[in-house]
C-alpha cells in the first residue's frame, strides 16, 4: 500500500482543482477533494485505476499510460 512517509516529494495540482500529486519510489498517485460530488466506487481508465470515497479520490497511475501525471504537478 502506498504510505506517505516514503514519498519523494509532494506537490499542489495545477488544474484548479483542490488535490495533491504524491511521487515516491512506487509510483505516482493523485489524491483529490471535491466539493459536490459524492462517489463510492472504484475505476479504470485509460491512465489511472481509482479509488473514491465520499468526496475523496485516489488516483493510481498505470505504468505503461498515454497521459501522465508529471502534466499535473505543480
């Protein structure tokens, strides 16, 4: 499971949006508040596999991805 004591760095998304771009060693993961919309669910996309709960979103990036995360991070 991904921990956030081993991340390399952690920095703001730069969408607009309210949310955190985590990189470590493992990976790079996208966590996400919203303000609206409420989701329980899980998702596969084409980049991401995600996790939501509530108003929160976890996003993992897939290793072989059209669209990666580096666009997003501040």
């Amino acid at each position: 499971m991904f921990n956030i004591l081993n991340c390399v760095y952690v920095k703001p998304l730069n969408d607009g949006t309210k949310g955190y771009r985590l990189t470590s060693k493992a990976g790079t993961v996208i966590y996400r508040k919203r303000k609206h919309k409420i989701r329980n669910e899980f998702t596969s996309g084409v980049s991401t596999f995600g996790i939501h709960r509530g108003l929160r979103s976890i996003y993992f990036e897939k290793s072989a991805t059209p669209k990666p995360f580096w666009q997003l991070g501040g």
